[in-house]
C-alpha cells in the first residue's frame, strides 16, 4: 500500500525501495543501503537526495560517519495533500481549456471509425460513457448485442451508463427479446433511466445503432464482429427523426420489477 503511494507521489521505484528499507532498519548507511538492496552506491546516493528534498529522509552524522533515517512519516501526507492541491488546480485549469481542445478535436477528429472485434465494438460503445446527463435512442436486438458484447460487460456498462445520468430509450425486435429475469440489468423501472419498446411483428433486424450526442455507433451481430461510428449533426437528426417516426408505432414491454430492481443496488 504504501509502495502504491509513494509511486503515485513520482518516487522512483529505486527511491521508494530505500525509503522502505529505512523504515525497516531505522539507520543506515548508503554501503549498508547499498549491500541489503543490491544497488550501485552512486545510485543510492541519488535516490537519497530525492528523498531528503522530499522531506522522507533526513542525513545524520554519527561518529564522522553519514547516516540516513526517515524523518517524520507524516510529511507523507503532507506531500499526499500538496499532490491532491496541485491536481485540483490542473483540474480547475483543464476546465478553462476543454472547449477549446474539443473544438480542434471535433475539427481533426474523423468523422467515421471503424472497429473490429469484440474488443473493437467494446471500445466504440464506451464512448458514450464520456458523456452524462443525456438522451440517447437506440435500436438494440438485444440478443445479438449480448452475443456480441457480453452479459456481464454490458451490465458493468449499465451500472456506468446509470451513474452517469445517460437516458436511453431503446427499440428490440420482438424476436430478438430476452427475459429479463435472466438479465436483470435490462429492467425499466425509474431507476435504471431507460424505456424499452417492442417493434411491429416481423419487423427484425441482426444489427443496432446508439444515438448519443452527434454521434451514432452502429453495432453488427456476433458473426461479423464489427462497428463503426459516424461523428455527425446532420446524420445524427436524421438518425433521430427516423426514431421518432417509429417510436409510436412500437408497443410497450411488460416487466415485473422484482425481476429487476435488485439490481438496481450494485449501481
């Protein structure tokens, strides 16, 4: 644990291995630091310094010799408390930038992505959880997506969406539904920020799209194992107003929350 500290403070490896090896020892010297570590001592003496203008380490003389001890372990939260104020104040930095930064990337940014793969489609879905507090309109055959996608990553991908406050109403296939009580993620009540409508019958489809943003990410099935997303206004209102039409021609599904809601409370 501490070793994960002190890594996330920028202490070299090196350094952080003779800091733990003083808190071991209490005294040492840099030979005997040197032989017990296995390291070169000019070595040693470097990663001393770091940690003596860290404020970990202080030098001592005893006996005309040089000597090396920790120095009061609270100057780790110290410095901890010094890091978290730095990032704060990158963080209050970023925000002024952002906008910026997201115009040029939307002006080099391509306006279409292919993936490939499990993996590949994964990533292009996960894009949408950059965004929050959103509206998003899917047409899902459900079944495939869980073919192509996984269950357990696509109720990981449901607690993220649903912390996220991203809203989604969605269009299945009536072939293509599932039950839910088999995938409890899936469920419609307030909590899980979702509406789910059943299309026409014999109105089917194998592959999906997600409507989120500007963006629309089209989903194959498993057995071709691609996507790609279009980065566009006009295609996304175009996407949009196609929904529309068809969202009040879809009927709504019947789900018993005790099938559901428990779920509710891994989110």
């Amino acid at each position: 644990m501490l070793q994960d500290i002190l890594k996330n403070l920028n202490v070299p490896e090196t350094a952080s291995r003779i800091y733990l090896r003083l808190l071991e020892t209490g005294i040492s010297s840099a030979r005997q630091l040197a032989e017990n570590l296995n390291l070169p001592r000019p070595s040693v003496y470097d990663n001393l310094k770091i940690l003596i203008n860290l404020g970990l380490v202080t030098e001592i003389d005893q006996e005309n010799k040089k000597l090396f001890r920790v120095d009061d372990v609270k100057n780790i939260s110290h410095l901890v408390q010094e890091r978290i104020s730095d990032l704060q104040k990158q963080k209050s930095k970023l925000k002024e930038v952002i906008p910026k930064l997201k115009a040029q990337a939307d002006f080099l940014e391509p306006k279409i992505k292919f993936y490939s793969g499990q993996e590949g489609v994964r990533r292009a879905i996960n894009d949408i959880l950059w965004y929050e507090n959103i509206n998003t309109l899917c047409i899902w055959p459900i079944s495939e997506m869980i073919d192509m996608l996984g269950t357990e990553w696509l109720a990981e991908h449901n607690r993220k969406r649903i912390r996220k406050k991203i809203y989604l109403q969605t269009i299945w296939p009536q072939d293509k539904a599932v039950k839910f009580k088999q995938y409890p993620f899936l469920g419609v009540t307030s909590g899980f920020l979702r509406k789910i409508r059943l299309a026409p019958e014999g109105m089917t489809w194998n592959m999906g799209y997600w409507l989120y943003a500007d963006k629309v990410a089209f989903i194959s099935s498993r057995k071709e194992s691609f996507g790609f997303t279009v980065h566009s206004r006009d295609f996304a209102e175009l996407i949009k107003s196609q929904f529309e039409l068809v969202w009040p021609l879809c009927k709504k599904i019947k789900v018993n929350s005790k099938d559901t809601d428990a779920f509710l409370k891994t989110v």
